[in-house]
C-alpha cells in the first residue's frame, strides 16, 4: 500500500481535490480492471479516451483519480489529482509504485527503425554468457533471467513494464535490455524509468501512419536521448546522418560508432558467406555466425555497448563468436536440395535493402536470388511501393503476397505494392496473394545454389487476417516446401 501522495510527488501536479494520504493497493489505466483502492490514471489513447471512463473506474470502486481534466461533479471521498498530462504521470506514478526499480537496474534502451530486436537480443545474451543475470524486453520475447515471458508489445505499458521490472531485479538482475519503439517515446510510456545507456541505431521510413511526418519521427526518437541523464551514455550509429542528430543537447556521455568511417568504436568486414562473416573490431579479428553488414554494424553496437559497461574485450569477442542470429533475422531454414532458405523481419524499405545486398554480397553471380515479399495491413501505406521496387531492383525474381492484412483487402495492399513495379521489372514479378502458395512457388522455381529469402514477418508464427490471428509460421512453410520438392 502506498499514499497518493507518495505515488504522484513527481507527476506534474496542477492541483488536488481531497486527501493526499488516501491509501492505494493498485494503479491502473484500464476501468474494467479497476476494484476497491486502486489508483485509476485517465489517460488519452489513439482510439479511446481514458476520461471518458472515470466515471465506470469510480463506481468499481477508484480511491484517486489522475487526469487532465476534473469531472463536473467530482464524487467525494475520491482523491482527484489534476496534472497537465496523463501519460507521463502514468509512467511517473508506476515506477513509484513498484519502487523505482529501474533506478537498481542497469538498463539499457536501444531505438531506431532496424536492429532493435537484434542489439537487445545479443546483449542480453551477452551479458548471461559473462555471467550476470540479465533482463530483455523485445520484440520477440521478454526474459527475466531465464523465464520466458510471451511479447505484446516491442514496449510494454507503463504498468506492466514497471511490474516486470520489478520482478527482474526481485529474480537478482544486473543489466536489463529493452527496445524502445518511437510509439513508447511519444505516449511516456517510459516516463519514470532511469536508464544507465541508450543505443541509437538508424532511422528510415517507418510508421508515418502514426507519426504522420519522418521530422515527428525522427523527434520521437530524440526525445528518449534528450531524457538521458548525465551519469548514462549515449551510443549512436555514425554511419547514419541523424546519428549526431540524436545527441545534440544530450547531458549523457557520447559515444560513436561506424563501419565506414571515424568513430569511437570500429568494425570492418573481412569475409563473408552464407555461414558466417569475419570482422575485426576494434583491431580485433572475430569470426561470427551472422551474415550481411547491416549485422555487423549491429554486433559492432553489441559490443560497443558492452565495453562501454564494463565488459572484458576479449571475453565479449568470444562469446559473440559462439552465438546464432536472432530467430527470424536472417534466419537460415535448413533443407534437403541445395537451395539456401532465409527468413527474415525485414518489414521497412530500408531494412529490404539490407538484407537483399548483404545476400547478394554472397550469392554467386550464377545464381537466383527469389525473394517473397507482402506489406502489413492497417500501417503506412507510403512504403508499399517503395518496398515493392527495392525488393524487384535487388531480386532476380520477387513474389509479391499477403504478409499480416489485419482488417485491410490483401488485394488492395497487394494493389498499392504493384505502384512500385516499373514495366521493366514487370517480367520478373509474381503476385500471388496466398503467403503459403507463395512461398511454395519460390522453392519450386528454385534450383540447387539459389537463394529463397521470404521476407516481412520474420520470428511470427501467426498471420492475422480479418483481425484473427492464425498459425503461420515462414520457417515451416519453407521446411515443408522443401520436401515436397525434394519428394517430387
């Protein structure tokens, strides 16, 4: 049980009607999982308004209310703290209650449009293998130590993520990992949480659907470097143009590095095939399980942020050496006939690009490189083209299919791809809408020493159509497909 007053003291309070010392067992911004006691923060959402259920969270029983704005008649007896914005004191209120774990932890937020998963991911694989106990929020899953936890969100609410923080550090974590999504930044839903680091990435066209602009984007993205105290670090991608960008004004300790150019932190590709790839980072040879520069730049943020935390050089290398891709990025799916099979996450213009080079980096000149691609339903439209033509300037032939239709026509998503496809490339581009006969299509025209890459929804085992999600997992598609080839 803790008091209002305790809880709210740093929620931006603009004034308060009733007692401060009202006790509370619960805090909560969902009315329906309201009961006797608990705290209930009206928050504005995308789609709902929490103000408009103060009323429901009142009668199950509310002891305060955090919103911007007061009913007409506030019920007495009910503690009402009015703030200038809900979504931060939600964080704010949160992490008070669970007890600032985040301020006994050290965590460490990694942003920008590609290789979220993949950084958070390795450093908490890291960090186990040098023998901490670790914590990881990502896209794929959540662990605390080794308790796998199912992942809603690349960026839990505020009160679940405050909730599992504290349960990490009652389970003896050290260093906790967590992507942070633009949507995360720009709702506060890591308001009140203290960060011992932060890792900038890259930035590309993505989620203009809910940000509307790249310049809100791109703020978004600031805003998590600009609330980085000074006792943090702040690690940025100089191989990105708005890599300088994020830390301008930053108070946190600068960091930079690169696999072009001058930075703090250095990596080169030596060599490459589809096993693996030879690095030298840091002066430092290392021979890896991951293909494609986009993932060198990445292990280069791995241990980039490592040395920065105190590891051993030498001790990270190692265990870099020893690790396998992240499931789905990139993702070798063995099978008899010779043809090499990758699935991968990619889902953004830019991250289409990456991947398409680092295989072409490595396919031999004779080869066919047949790649299947779709777009997510009910997200920004703008890049369907944009994808559509990276995929067929890249591929030898492309299958343009469903990837996630949500509540949208797979064949109007489709439509919107097509845009992109010049009359040149017109001869080289499939359109078939099922993902399953799709990527059974690609095996069959491929022959031994091709390459099937099946892009867009990586590590997911479901395809959601119509709002329902159903089994659907590209990995075994691609198995199955395999074999009835080789069968044939």
């Amino acid at each position: 049980m803790r008091s209002v007053r305790d809880l709210t003291g740093r929620a931006g309070i603009v004034s308060v009607k009733g007692d401060t010392g009202t006790m509370v067992s619960d805090i909560s911004f969902d009315s329906r999982t309201v009961g006797p006691g608990t705290l209930f923060v009206a928050v504005r959402g995308t789609k709902s308004d929490g103000h408009d259920f103060i009323p429901a969270a009142v009668s199950s029983g509310a002891s305060a209310v955090v919103c911007e704005r007061l009913p007409e008649n506030p019920t007495e007896g009910v503690c009402w703290i009015l703030t200038d914005d809900s979504a931060r004191a939600l964080g704010v209120v949160a992490s008070e209650f669970f007890g600032n774990p985040s301020s006994s932890l050290k965590l460490t937020g990694i942003t920008g449009t590609n290789g979220k998963t993949t950084i958070a991911t390795l450093l908490y694989r890291v960090f186990s293998g040098l023998g901490y106990k670790c914590g990881l929020f990502s896209t794929v899953c959540n662990y605390i130590v080794n308790k796998e936890l199912p992942a809603t969100h690349t960026t839990p609410d505020p009160v679940e993520l405050n909730r599992t923080l504290a349960e990490m550090l009652k389970a003896g974590c050290d260093y906790v990992f967590m992507e942070v999504s633009s949507h995360a930044v720009d709702q506060k839903r890591i308001a009140g949480l203290q960060f011992a680091g932060g890792i900038f990435t890259n930035l590309t066209h993505d989620h203009l659907d809910y940000h509307k602009t790249f310049d809100n984007y791109l703020k978004a993205k600031k805003e998590f470097f600009d609330s980085l105290p000074g006792s943090a670090f702040a690690l940025v991608n100089n191989d990105d143009k708005n890599g300088k960008v994020m830390v301008q004004n930053c108070r946190a300790s600068k960091y930079s590095f690169s696999t072009k150019g001058l930075a703090d932190f250095r990596c080169t590709v030596l060599e490459q095939d589809f096993s693996g790839m030879s690095l030298r980072i840091q002066g430092k040879d290392v021979w890896t399980r991951f293909i494609g520069d986009h993932n060198a730049s990445n292990l280069l943020a791995v241990f980039s942020a490592a040395s920065i935390l105190g590891a051993e050089d030498e001790e990270v290398l190692r265990i870099l050496s020893e690790l396998r891709s992240v499931p789905g990025r990139l993702e070798l799916v063995e099978g008899p006939g010779g043809i090499s099979c990758l699935v991968d996450y990619a889902h953004t213009p830019d991250a289409l690009r990456n991947v398409i080079s680092a295989v072409n980096r490595i396919r031999p000149g004779d080869r066919q490189l047949i790649t299947v691609v779709g777009a997510g339903g009910d997200r920004d439209r703008a890049k369907r083209p944009h994808m559509a033509s990276i995929t067929a300037e890249g591929s030898t032939k492309v299958i343009l299919t469903s990837d996630n239709p949500r509540t949208e026509d797979p064949e109007k998503i489709l439509d919107d791809m097509e845009v992109g496809i010049t009359p040149d490339m017109r001869r080289k581009v499939l359109r078939i809408t099922s993902r399953r006969e799709a990527i059974k299509t690609a095996v069959m025209l491929a022959v031994p020493g091709d390459v099937v890459l099946v892009a867009g929804k990586g590590h997911e085992n479901y395809q959601e159509i119509n709002g329902v999600k159903h089994h659907f997992d590209d990995r075994e598609e691609l198995r199955a497909a395999l074999l009835l080839k080789n069968n044939n």
